[in-house]
C-alpha cells in the first residue's frame, strides 16, 4: 500500500541521494517525489520551493560536518579538525559527496528567503573564525598568512585526498589520514623552521 504522508525529513532524504548519485542539478521536484511515489502536492506543503530544499539540506549538512570540527579546536587539538574530515566522510558517504564534490554555488539560489541566506552567512562567518582559532593553536599567532596556512591543512589538504574515494563511491582508506598527518607535521615544522630563522637574523 502507498504512503500517504510524507515529511520533511523523508524529501530531504531523496533530495540528497539524488544529489549523493547524479549531482545537485539533478534534484529537481518531480525527481525527489518520484522517488518517494509522493504526491507533488506533498512536496509544495513542506517546501515553497526545490532550492529552499536544497539550501536547507545544503547548510544542515555542513553545519553537521562543522560540529566535529569545533569539537577538535574546543579540545585544542587541531590535527584532530583536520583528520576529522576523512573520519565523518566515512560515516556519511551520501553527505560526503553532497559537501565536498560540489561547490555552494550549486546550491546557492536566487529563491532562498532572507532567512536562510543569514544562516548561511552565519555559518560562512563561524568557519572563518574556526581557521582563526587553529592558527593560533598551531601557529600562536592568527595573522593572514597563518590563518591561510590552517586553512590549507584543516580544509584544503583533507578535501584533496578525500576526494578521489567519493569520486568512486568508497570510503577514505587509513592511507589517507597518514597523508594528512605527515603533510600537517610538514607544514608546522616548516613555519616553525622559517619563524627561529627569521627571529635569529633580526
């Protein structure tokens, strides 16, 4: 026997595996209530549009991603912000390549209500505050080029090794976070390195 209810969190469900398969362009509404066999009429009850669906699955699903990340900087332990990413990926793979294949402009619409798009700020803000916070923990110091440097190992460098994996549907082998660990240790040594030269030739 059909459904003959569907909520909020089932649309969001196929919204992200239709995203997680064949990318966000793909998600549209007849896609997502096809999937379920839901009414369309179902889908216009719980959202005024496909992209305030697709804005809010978007920012619930970094704002998930983040927690783990705050948690790491709340421990002060940053190489754990960085090894957090390969460690979420392999428990939420759909996520994973819903996040970190796709750019935000692919979910970023014109549609999105005032609303939503301060969430998004909001988070935007909380996440440049979170590599200020890492470069102070691992540099002791937050200027431009330190905050640049925590966020080429807390961001850049284990999206780049993730990556691949979610191209091919698998999760990050423990390769990954040794790659992580050794690039991260790399960097610090590096700065420390260039920080006890400059200071001895002033």
């Amino acid at each position: 026997m059909a459904r003959t209810k569907f909520d909020e969190t089932d649309f969001k469900g196929a919204a992200l595996a239709i995203a997680a398969e064949r990318g966000p362009l793909a998600v549209t509404v007849g896609s997502i209530t096809e999937r379920l066999k839901a009414p369309t009429g179902s889908f216009y009850h719980r959202f005024a549009s496909r992209d305030i669906l697709l804005g809010e699955l978007w920012l619930e699903t970094v704002l998930d991603f983040q927690q783990g990340t705050t948690a790491a900087l709340d421990a002060g332990d940053p190489l754990a912000a960085a090894l957090h990413t390969p460690a979420w990926v392999r428990k939420h793979l759909d996520e994973g390549r819903l996040l970190l294949l796709y750019h935000r402009d692919d979910f970023v619409q014109r549609e999105w209500p005032q609303t939503l798009r301060d969430r998004v700020a909001a988070q935007t803000e909380q996440m440049a505050g979170g590599f200020a916070r890492a470069a102070r923990l691992i540099f002791g110091h937050a200027g431009p080029d330190e905050i640049r440097r925590a966020q080429f190992l807390l961001a850049e460098v284990p999206v780049a090794v993730v990556r691949r994996h979610l191209e091919r549907r698998e999760p990050p082998p423990p390769i990954v976070d040794e790659l992580i660990r050794i690039t991260y240790r790399a960097v610090v040594d590096d700065y420390r390195t260039r920080t006890r030269s400059d200071g001895a030739g002033g």
